[in-house]
C-alpha cells in the first residue's frame, strides 16, 4: 500500500518532467549496466568495466548531486553561491573523520587512539572536536548537520541583511576561501595540508575491494536519484514557485507578504546539506579530502558545471557535471595544460550562446523532433499550405 | 477618538492616517511634515509634479522606508480599538497586515503562468513549511477563476506572465493584489502605456473594487482621474497642497501655478 502510494506520488511528481524522466531512467540503467559489467562479465572480456572506471563514475555521480544542489539555490532562487564547494568538502570531512577512527591502531605509528597525524605533532588525546566520530551514525549526522548548520547561520545574517547579487556570491567565495586557509593550519587539528588519507576500512568492509568500491557507486547513483526526486518535490511546490518568484522579482514577493528571507535560508540549508552529502560519499571513493576541496576554483568550476548543462532544470546541472568532469580528466590525460583554457572556453561559449545550457539547445530540437514525429499529416499541411 | 500631533481629531473610520511624516535623502526633503487620512472604503487619487513624493509616500506605508519623523497609523478591520504603527514594520509584515501594492512598473513573475501568479498572491499562510505542503482546494480555484474574469485575463491563464501585453500585466497585478484581499490597496501609475480603451476598462475595473476596499491611486493622467470620480489629494515637494474634487483642485490657483499651468 504504502509503495503504491509513493509510486504513485513520484509519478506525480515527474507528470510535466520529460527531461527528468529520460533522466532518471537513463541514469538507472546506466547504474545496473555498470554495476553488472564489472560484477559478473569476467575480467578478459573486452566489456569488462574496470574497478577504477567504477569509482571514477561514482565520483562523478558526486559531483551530479553538488551540481544538482548548486542548480536549487542558484538555478531556481537566483542565489549564485561560489562557495558551494566548501558545505561539501565539509561533509567530505566529516566522512574522512569517520574513516580516520576506522583505521585505528593499522596507522604508521600504530596508536589505537590518534590518527598518524596527531601523533606526529605530538598530541596526547584526541579534541573534542573528534569525540563521537568512531561512530558511523554521528559521523552521518555530521555530514548533514556541519553543512546545514554553517548555511543556516550563514544565509540568516546574508539574507537577513538582505546582500544580493555579485556581493553574496563575494562573500560565498570568502567563506570558503577562510575555510581553505583554516584547513591548512595544522593546529586547526584536520590533518593541514596533507588532509585526511590512507582509510582502511568502511563499517568493516574494505575500501580496496571491489565489491565496496561497487556498493559505494550504487549508493552514490541512489543518492543522486533521491536527490533528484526531493529538489523535484520542492521546486514543484508552492514553495518552489515562490523560489521562482524571488528569483524573478524579489521585492515584488515581498510585497506579497512573502518572508524572503526565510524562503532562500530553507533552500539554502537543503541545498548544503545535498552538497554535503556529496561530499562524504566523494571521500570513500577517492581515498583522500584535503584543505584543496574548499578552494574557490572548486566552487567556479562547479558554477560552470551547471551554467553548461543549463540551470534551473535540474538534471541539465547533472548532465552539466557529468560532462565537464569526463571532459576534465580526458584533457588533464592527454593535454594537461589546455584544461583551463577548454574550461574558460567551455564558460564563454555557455554565456555567450547557450544562455539556457546544453539543456536548452537540446531539449527545442528533441521537441520539434517530437511533434514532427506524432503529427506528419499536420507538418506537411503547414509546409504546403 | 484619537489625537494627531497637531491636535486634530480623527474620525472613526479612518483607514490610514499618516501623521506629519517626514522622509529626507541626503538633506532632500522627499516627504515634509506630510499628513493624510483615508477612510474606509475611500477610493483616493494622488497627483501631483515628479518628485512630489508620491512613491515615497507608498514606499513609507508599505514599510520599505523608515521615515525620519512621524507616524503611519493603520486600524485593521479585526481590532480597531488599537491602532498599528506601521513604520515599525517591514514589507511583508505590511503585507499581511492587508495592504496591497502595485508598482509603477508592472511587475509580475515572468516565468510563471498567469495563474500560478494568481496563485501566488491568493491569501493564505506565508511561512516556507505551509506552502511546501500546500494543497490548493476549491474554494481558492473559484477564487481564482473569478479574478481571471474579472480582469479579462481567464484565456491566457496557462500562458506566462513574461508573454503578457502591458496592459495585460497591469491588470494581472492588479488581479494579483486582490487575491491577497487587502483592507488597502496602493496603486502606483495604473493607467501608464494603457490603450484609451484600457485606460477606461482600468478604472472601471478600480472602481468595482473600491466598493469593497479603500483604494489609493497615483496617476498622472487626468482623464484617467476624471473616470475614477473621486476625491483628489495634489502633492507638492512632500506636502498636501490641496484636496477635494477634480474640479475644485483643478480651479485652485496654486495647483494651476505648480503643475497644471506648465
């Protein structure tokens, strides 16, 4: 009963979403496909999917969900954070702290209670600030709530204050610029520079194996759909509409008696804890977080990511992430040192000419396409008449 | 009974009452020592040279300026033995309080359908929780539906905001204002880029709803103000410089000198 009711509910949710329906489908295929290529074709057939492409498409589904929580606030509220990397490096880290304690006494100096780290600058008990984090559960609610918290209070005096436009999206790059510089100190008690890194194990299961590095991809596309489904849900609300209304006419939704304030600070607080999530599946699967992750390019590219595949639509900020990151590691492959010019090239293109993203030049094609298809009779009347 | 700083008493229907308001920008005057009074179920034209302070005026009662002096006295229908002090309040709270808005520049939401506008402005609760899980339910959709016909718009319900006439937006905002169903309605330049015949459809339309709600509108077109048949109230650098009939303001040889001799 209740799985037909929620069936019924998505289906609902997805009536007026053709792009998210071919979306959704496509990605679980793609999932299942992957997933059955590397678990059951043997390693000598040549449609063997390797363990390494595994992790790196899990790495990209990732990045999908920071796209997509990015494309909530930025695509549908027109909050234009450059800062987003930083509530996912946060939940980055809250896993790495989760894995950290997981290693245990298996670390170079063999210490049962400190990470390596702690015990090469000499400290003798772990800050409180680590307490609780040997516990996957408070480590899962870190992931949510170090995010959402930070947002929260960020957005209530952002928003409170009433900074828009160029200025928030300033001091968005701000926050995690000072969040980098903060991560680096070694007295800050993150690992500085070095970060986090040489995880063992995940609730037991080794993080070398590939049946982990397979259940982590899976989680990884699981979160991107259920993602999905929620940013969905809430952009297909009266709440979304309002967001819509903010984002087109601000002072007007005021007017209407809209608190907007309180309206961007939910989506704002949604939208990182997403990123967040991101994050801390991100971390299993590439075996390190450091301070880099906040660094304000992170944060650009991911804009970038979203402008491409076309805000406010969505899967386009998905389809945006998942092809910018195929992008970057074949260029950073083949030729390192163009990367940034193809990128910069990539932005420029996307503002000048795609204002509305790949989404938007595709979807008008597969559109006409459509009609051309379902009514022949009618085209051809149109053409000669 | 209540007293304004100057000593004059206030009658018991009154709306709105702004009591010696004074708003200046870097030294400039906007509003200066400016009273005024509304009455319940008043409809009002505002007139009066750029630069009188006419939207300041609506930006002081909506709750977007804070003035240097004075006071914004509202009587809200459920409790009129106190009075609110509107300037202690921001936009929204203003909002809720049963003042509606239309700005001089037709705003409405461009990408979303002329009903989902509607929809937005429909009075209810406006806290982010309750419009996540609201459900719209029969008597809003009548609500709806008799708006759109009201303001012509009933055919172009599915179509967006952003592919709307002038006129059709104006209209749709003025829609929009009463489906919040304020006591007040503020409307800045109604009839602006409007059509002779929408111009006359507009104030129709402003005067069918004065009929149940107090109604102020600033406009510089006197034929427009000719067919709301109302009481005049002529701006002049912040300050009444008369009120009363068309006529009677019009024959008044100060209003002649400063803006209708030019």
């Amino acid at each position: 009963m209740t799985t037909k009711l929620q069936g019924g509910s998505v289906t609902r949710l997805l009536l007026n979403d053709r792009g998210g329906r071919w979306f959704l489908a496509t990605l679980a295929i793609a999932t299942v496909l992957v997933l059955a290529l590397n678990l059951l074709v043997p390693e000598s057939s040549p449609l063997h999917v390797s363990t390494y492409m595994v992790t790196l498409l899990g790495k990209y589904l990732c990045y999908g969900l920071l796209a997509l929580a990015l494309d909530l606030v930025w695509g549908y509220c027109g909050i234009l954070s450059l800062g987003h990397g930083a509530f996912f490096a946060l939940g980055g880290y809250a896993m790495g702290m989760y894995l950290m304690r997981q290693i245990g006494d298996r670390g170079v100096y063999g210490n049962p209670d400190l990470p390596d780290f702690m015990v090469f600058l000499d400290w003798q008990t772990l800050p409180w600030y680590w307490q609780g984090f040997d516990q996957f559960w408070f480590a899962a609610l870190m992931v949510l709530l170090v995010p959402g918290v930070l947002a929260f209070l960020f957005g209530w005096l952002a928003f409170r204050s009433r900074v828009t436009g160029v200025y928030l999206s300033i001091i968005t790059q701000a926050l995690t610029y000072a969040l980098m510089l903060m991560f680096f100190q070694n007295d800050f008690g993150f690992g500085g520079n070095n970060g986090l890194t040489d995880f063992k194990d995940i609730l037991g299961f080794d993080l070398q194996a590939d049946s982990t590095r397979a259940v982590l991809f899976l989680l990884s596309s699981l979160a991107l759909i259920a993602g999905y489904l929620l940013c969905r849900a809430l952009v297909n609300s009266r709440y979304g509409r309002v967001l819509v209304a903010v984002r087109d006419a601000e002072s007007r939704t005021r007017f209407l008696g809209y608190r907007v304030e309180h309206f961007k600070l939910l989506a704002f607080v949604v939208s990182a804890m997403l990123a967040g999530i991101a994050g801390a599946l991100y971390v299993p699967q590439v075996g390190i977080i450091n301070p880099g992750e906040f660094s304000p390019i992170n944060s650009i590219e991911l804009v970038i990511w979203v402008a491409i595949g076309g805000r406010g639509t969505l899967f386009g900020a998905v389809i945006g992430a998942l092809m910018v990151s195929y992008a970057k590691t074949w260029f950073t492959g083949a030729f390192p040192e163009v990367w940034l010019f193809a990128l910069g090239a990539l932005f420029v293109v996307s503002t000048l000419w795609l204002p509305k993203g790949l989404v938007g030049v595709v979807g008008p094609v597969l559109e006409r396409w459509r009609t051309h298809r379902q009514q022949p009779a009618l085209k051809e009347v149109a053409d000669h008449g | 009974m209540v007293e304004s700083t100057h000593g004059k008493s206030i009658p018991d229907d009154t709306l709105l009452y702004l009591d010696s308001v004074t708003v200046s920008f870097d030294g400039f005057k906007a509003l200066n020592d400016l009273s005024l009074l509304i009455r319940k179920g008043e409809l009002r034209a505002m007139i009066g040279p750029n630069g009188a302070g006419k939207s300041t005026m609506m930006d002081v009662i909506t709750g977007k300026t804070r003035p240097d002096e004075g006071k914004v006295l509202y009587r809200q229908a459920d409790n009129s033995s106190a009075d609110t002090d509107l300037t202690r309040f921001d936009e929204a709270a203003v909002a809720n309080m049963g003042i509606g808005r239309k700005f001089q520049k037709p705003s409405v939401i461009e990408s979303l359908t002329v009903w989902e506008n509607l929809e937005l402005a429909l009075a209810g609760r406006r806290s982010p929780f309750a419009t996540l899980f609201h459900r719209i339910d029969q008597t809003d959709e009548q609500k709806i539906s008799d708006t759109l016909d009201l303001i012509h718009l009933a055919e172009r319900r599915d179509d967006l905001g952003a592919n709307l006439s002038h006129g059709q937006k104006q209209w749709l905002e003025i829609g929009m204002l009463l489906l919040q169903e304020p006591e007040l309605l503020l409307v800045d330049e109604p009839a602006a880029g409007m059509t002779d015949e929408e111009t006359f459809r507009t104030a129709d339309l402003l005067r069918e709803i004065a009929r149940e709600r107090s109604v102020v509108v600033v406009e510089h077109d006197m034929e427009f103000i000719r067919a709301l048949d109302c009481r005049v109230t002529v701006l002049h650098e912040g300050h009444v410089l008369a009120e009363g009939s068309l006529d009677h303001v019009q024959n008044n040889q100060q209003v002649i000198d400063v803006y209708l001799g030019r």
